[in-house]
C-alpha cells in the first residue's frame, strides 16, 4: 500500500528531499507561520451522509489562526467553507471563554475553535468570537446570535429541530423550524444569582475530568438533561490577573484540595424549559458528575457518577420523565480510577465499556445480568492499554480502536470482530509511527492522523480496512510535493530521535527518547521532565523543531517517561498515590546517571541541565532538592509548590483528601526543602495563571529567600498557565541561562 511504503521511507530516516545543505533553524523561525509542522488540522469530522471530511485549518500566514474546509471524500477536492476572518468581530473574548480555552489547552487558538453539523448534512453550527453562526454547504453564513454577551456551549440537536447555547449562565434553545432561519431564542433554565449556571460544566468537571459538555439533547430532540452548578459553598478567592496596563482582580470560585466542591445537580426539561425534574444522583452530594449519556432510542439516561476519592464509579440509569435512578454497574479501585470516553450505547441496550479491572484499560461489553445490572464480557485482553474508541458497527459486531499492543512507543488503529468468539485485534496502520482516529456513525469510514518521527502529521481518509481512499491533508516532506514544505529548508539537518528503554526498581520498563548532534561529543544536555499522571511523552512522532534548533545549536535532548505516567497500566502509575515527588524522582536520577555514563556526555564530563513546566516544574524543583550537584541548572515553569493550593478532583485523586490527612501533602510538597536547592535555579511563571496560581510561585521565592538562595526570575503579566504567544520571550530567557550555566546556546 502506498500509504506504507512512503511511512517505511521516512522511518528509514532517509529524507527524500535532496539538499546540499539545510538553512540555520532560528528560534524566530521555530514559532513563526507557517508552522514547520504543516498544516495541523483539528476537529475532524465526517458529514452525516458521508461525503464530505470536515477539518479547522490553520493559514499559512498565520499558524494560530484556523478556518472551516471540507474536503470530498470520492474526489479528495478540498475547500474553504467557513473563513473566519470574514466572520471575526475583533472583539476581547469574554473572561469564561478565554479560560475555558486554557482549561481546552487551545488558549493560542484564533478564528474557529468548533463547531457541529446538522443532521441534513447541508449546514452547520459555528461559533466565532462569542457569536453563533449558520453555514451551509454553498458559501452562505447566517448569523444566529448578535448580543454584547458570549454565547457559550453552543449544540444542534440531534434531529437539528433546536440549537442550545449558554449566555451569562443561563440554557437557552433556539428554535430552527426549516432551516437556518431561527426563531427567537428562549431562556429555558437560570437564576437571577451569578453564583448559580445552568447547562456548563463547573471549573474542575473542565480541568480535571475531561468533560467540557454540561448539557445534552436526547436522540429525538425530546428532552434535555442540564447540569446545574451552584458554586456558593465553593471558597472565593481574588485572583490578580497583573497585567502590562495594570492589575485587574477577578472573584474566582477555586475548589483547593480539602475544601468544597461546587454542588452539581443534574436536571431533565423538555425544549420549551417545561416538565423539568431531578435526577436522583444518590443521597451524598459530594460526588461528581463524571459522563452523561443517552441510550440510543432516547429512554433511558445514563449517567457515572464518581466518588469524590474517585475510588468507586457507578453507571446510573436514569427515567428522562421522573428521574429516577438505578446502578447499571460498578467500578473499584484502591488507588484511583482513570477515566475515560468510551462509553458506547448499543440498539440491543448493551453497552461498549473501558475497564482497567484487570490492571489495564481494555475493552468489554456490559450486557443483561442479575438483579437488573450489567455483567461485563471483556472484548480486549493483554499486557497493553486501550486509548480511544473510533467506531462502531453494531450489524457486524466490529469495533475500531486505538491503542498500545505493539508498543507503547506506537499508538495504532485496530479492528476488532467482537461477535467472533476468541477474536484477536488486527492493526490497520503503518509501523513505527503514532495514528489517531475518528469514525463516521455507520462505522464505514476512518479520519486517521499519522505521524512518524520524521514526517509531520498527515491527515488521510481510509475504509473500514484500513485501506487509504484520498489524503485529506498530505503534508508531505518528501518528493517534489514536498519541496514547498514549511520544514523542507531544514529537513537536510533533521535528526531523527533514538528511542530506549531503562528498568526501574521495581523491575519495570520505562522508555526513554534521544536526540542528539552527530559526532562523540560531549554535548551538554537538556532533559525534558514532565513526569506526573496522565501523561505519555516518549513516543514515535513528530519532534516538535525546538528540539530540533538545540541539537543545532549543538545539544543532546533527553526525555523520559517515569513510572506514574499513562498507558503503561496501573501499576506503573500506582506508585505515585500519596506518594508524589518520590519514584517519579528516583526514575529521572537514573535517568540522570544513565546519561553520564555515556560516552556522548563525555562519561559524565558535559553538563546536564533539567527543564519542565507545570507538573514538570515541579519535578525540577524535587530533582535539585533530591541531588544537589547533580545538575548544572534547572528551569522550574509554573510549578506546583504546595499541592493545598491546587485543586480537589487533581490532587485529592492522588494525594487524598487534606482535611483527613495531611501528610502526603507535606511529604509531597516542594517547599520544605527548598533550602536544599544550591544549584543554579530559573523560575517562571504567568501573572494571570488560574491553574498553577501564582502564589505557588511567591511561596517558593519567600522559602528561597529565607534559605538566603540566588535564583533567576522571570513573570509575564497577563499571561496565563499555557503562556500563549510568549514562546520566543520564554526561549530567549532559557537559552541565555543555559548560556551562563550549562553550555553555549547562540544567546
């Protein structure tokens, strides 16, 4: 198959372009448009009739800025429906929706960030700077709202009878009777308190649960199941959003660990506002509200309710007219449960499930038991993690998924025939490289992302076989298609990273990526440190050019994943509960001797600096405080100092509830120890960061200051937790320290 062979050449690590010699890669052109990366598509989306593949794309002259294309899936024809430029009022984004885009980590994203499409297949909804917009298929755009007000949480309904939005806390359904011409929208749920939102998801439901939808329509359009979110028991804290033109002081409801949550109920109301219940959630409040869903045919709500220690997850079925409630099933746990979006409702009432109950995330399918519960068949089984479900056909009993049975440096598509008993998962993608997927509802059609390490994210339309049909977005290196690539100046230079895998303490395997300048060396060396849960660093992709421009400037790039990190398994997570900053830092040392026991560190004569952000941050900080002398400097970006100022769902899910025991919280803390840091030290950090606040910052730099410890600050007012549009300044500042501390950078 073409598609192979062209990833076979390039995981060869032989680039197609012929060049005497590459262009210098400069840390301007790393972050400038057009990105090295291509084109880097997002919301794929298949049409409800198949014909058309619907993607935001970025403009080459401007990589942040994204617009609507559809591509046709029979000729590969590809345009622009939705310009956002055209649409754009300029206006400041209002404060919730500036940081629902942090918490979305699209905070660098202009233009379109989403939209929906109808079910006739002829038009769809697209928000664009705060207003909501109706396009069709033929270049019309109709506006549907044009208030002061954001309108947020924009949905169709399934039947494309009603959209739905949220303004100033308050559920709204318009009516959309033939088409694109609405009638007048209609307040369904709010309250006259600014305390109290209808159809949102609250901060941490955001943040730390993965669920962004705080409203949901019922297949035929009946009934509406909202989230009420009352935030009054929840502390208020005054965030100073300092910024260049002054300080501006936002009342934030702030969840910090130990304290109370946001109360969550969930209601059920007709389109009209009409007919609206409870749903009965079960008789403790202190829960949260983790996925909503409905049954196909519309009767039955389903709704997981976790625990708030997040050890114990209930499947709810819910009766959309009463609200009445019974347990479908159950998970447990003694650490914590990992969540997740595979949840598939079935026609037959049967239900396709991710459970790690076997001590990896696998696939079952939850059917008619005893008692009125579900009793779980696992579909999936071995020592590998499941990812995503992409689709479905329930007439042939075959799924499609991603996940990790080659290699957890490899994230692949796979089919599988659930109704064939003793079937085993059949990879459809290329090796050596990481593919994501989306599937139309029929499960005839893939949108698959592939990436290598040397070849950028290509974006191709495939069948159910795998089979490639037409290239939605080629982004091709090699070849005469690829001599006008952003990345083709440079590609002669590209090194490609080498990948390894070192064994913990505990006996397991933990891998690690490098690149590195040809020749011995010794090359001073940066290790990249994340570390913390939920994340998956090393894998086969595409390295992201400012790795690139410091293997130029003639540095090793090294980076590990630790035990704690994700889609290994939960017992290569596990040891970190209650137990933060302790074998995430034992792995990164080893790590660290690894490193200067090889001969292209000079055996340990070159310099060994240590960079993260957020979770990282705070690695760096555990690290120099766990090693003094050990590194030649390190780079600490938003870090968590005190885990009693981060968030309940986050912390308490790892750490345990404070108010019970606050010893992992001591223990775990970098602040204790601060004294302790005698190395070289950059701290960074946003002003205006509702994630990491920045008085994680301020306290570290009073316990450094009272310990009588020099360290390197830099603050950026008005910046937030990501830092957007700051990647140069934040570069600058890191290459000019590094300079001074571990090695020559060009700064």
């Amino acid at each position: 198959m073409k598609f192979a062979l062209l990833a076979t050449a390039l995981l060869a690590g032989v680039p197609a372009v012929a060049q005497s010699s590459a262009q210098p890669l400069t840390l301007e052109r790393v972050f400038a448009s057009p990105s090295l990366g291509g084109a880097r598509p997002r919301v794929l989306k298949l049409s409800p009739d198949g014909r058309l593949a619907t993607l935001l794309k970025s403009r080459a002259s401007d990589k942040d800025r994204f617009d609507l294309w559809a591509v046709d899936t029979a000729t590969g024809a590809s345009r622009m429906l939705v310009d956002s430029e055209k649409l754009a009022s300029g206006s400041a984004l209002s404060e919730a929706e500036r940081m629902n885009r942090e918490r979305r980590r699209i905070a660098d994203v202009k233009g379109i960030t989403d939209y929906a499409w109808a079910p006739d297949a002829q038009h769809l909804l697209v928000p664009v700077d705060g207003d909501l917009w109706v396009a069709g298929l033929d270049g019309s755009v109709s506006r549907l709202t044009s208030t002061p007000e954001t309108e947020t949480d924009a949905k169709l309904s399934p039947k494309g009878g009603f959209a739905s939005f949220v303004r100033d806390g308050h559920l709204f359904v318009q009516q959309l009777a033939g088409g694109p011409n609405p009638s007048a929208a209609r307040e369904v749920a709010g309250e006259s308190t600014a305390k109290v939102s209808w159809g949102v998801a609250e901060f941490i439901a955001q943040e730390e649960l993965a669920r962004f939808d705080g409203h949901w329509w019922a297949p035929d359009d009946s009934r509406i199941a909202a989230a009420r979110v009352d935030e009054s028991p929840v502390k208020q804290v005054t965030r100073a959003a300092i910024g260049a033109d002054g300080t501006r002081l936002f009342t934030q409801a702030y969840p910090a660990a130990g304290t109370a949550n946001a109360d969550v109920t969930l209601w059920l109301l007709n389109p009209d506002g009409t007919g609206k219940v409870q749903v009965d959630l079960g008789t403790s409040t202190d829960i949260y509200i983790a996925r909503v869903d409905w049954a196909v045919d519309g009767r039955t709500l389903y709704v997981q309710r976790l625990a708030r220690d997040q050890q114990r997850l209930d499947i709810l079925a819910v009766d959309p007219a009463t609200g009445a409630s019974r347990v479908l099933a159950s998970e447990t746990a003694k650490t914590w449960l990992n969540l997740h979006d595979i949840f598939r409702p079935l026609k037959d009432g049967s239900i396709l499930w991710a459970s790690e109950r076997d001590g990896y995330r696998h696939l079952y399918r939850l059917a008619g038991g005893k008692a009125r519960q579900l009793t779980p068949t696992q579909l999936t089984r071995g020592r590998w993690a499941v990812d995503e479900l992409a689709g479905v056909d329930e007439k042939r009993g075959r799924l499609w998924f991603t996940g990790f049975a080659d290699s957890t440096l490899e994230k692949h598509v796979y089919v599988l025939d659930w109704k064939k008993p003793g079937d085993k998962p059949r990879r459809l993608t290329a090796p050596g490289g990481w593919h994501e997927a989306v599937m139309d509802a029929a499960g005839q059609r893939l949108i698959v992302t592939s990436s290598t390490p040397n070849q950028p994210a290509q974006v191709w339309l495939g069948d159910g076989a795998g089979k490639r049909l037409a290239w939605i977005e080629e982004n091709r290196l090699d070849g005469i298609n690829g001599s006008g690539h952003p990345y083709a100046p440079y590609l002669a230079a590209h090194v490609a990273p080498e990948f390894g895998s070192l064994t913990a303490a505990d006996g397991q395997g933990m891998d690690w990526r490098l690149l590195k300048p040809a020749g011995p060396g010794p090359f001073p060396v940066l290790m990249q440190v994340y570390g913390g849960p939920h994340a998956h660093n090393v894998h086969k992709r595409f390295t992201a050019p400012i790795e690139q421009y410091l293997v130029s400037k003639g540095w090793a790039v090294f980076q590990l994943d630790n035990r704690g990190s994700d889609n290994r398994g939960k017992a290569f997570e596990d040891p970190i509960y209650r137990a933060m900053g302790g074998v995430e830092v034992q792995d990164q040392l080893q790590a660290l001797a690894w490193i200067k026991a090889q001969p292209w560190s000079g055996f340990g004569a070159a310099k060994v600096a240590v960079n993260g952000w957020s979770y990282g941050g705070y690695m760096v900080l555990k690290l120099l405080q766990a090693a003094p002398g050990a590194f030649a400097a390190g780079i600490a970006g938003a870090p968590v100092t005190r885990w009693e100022l981060y968030d309940t769902a986050y912390t308490e899910r790892y750490l345990g509830n404070p108010a019970r025991d606050a010893g992992p919280y001591t223990r775990s803390g970098a602040l204790g120890d601060a004294g302790k840091i005698n190395d070289p030290l950059l701290l960074m950090h946003g002003m205006a960061d509702d994630n990491v606040v920045f008085e994680n910052s301020t306290a570290l730099m009073t316990a450094l200051q009272r310990a009588k410890t020099p360290f390197d600050l830099m603050v950026y007012p008005g910046a937030t937790h990501a830092t957007p549009g700051l990647e140069v300044h934040t570069w600058i500042t890191r290459l000019k320290f590094l300079a001074r501390t571990t090695g020559p950078t060009g700064f």
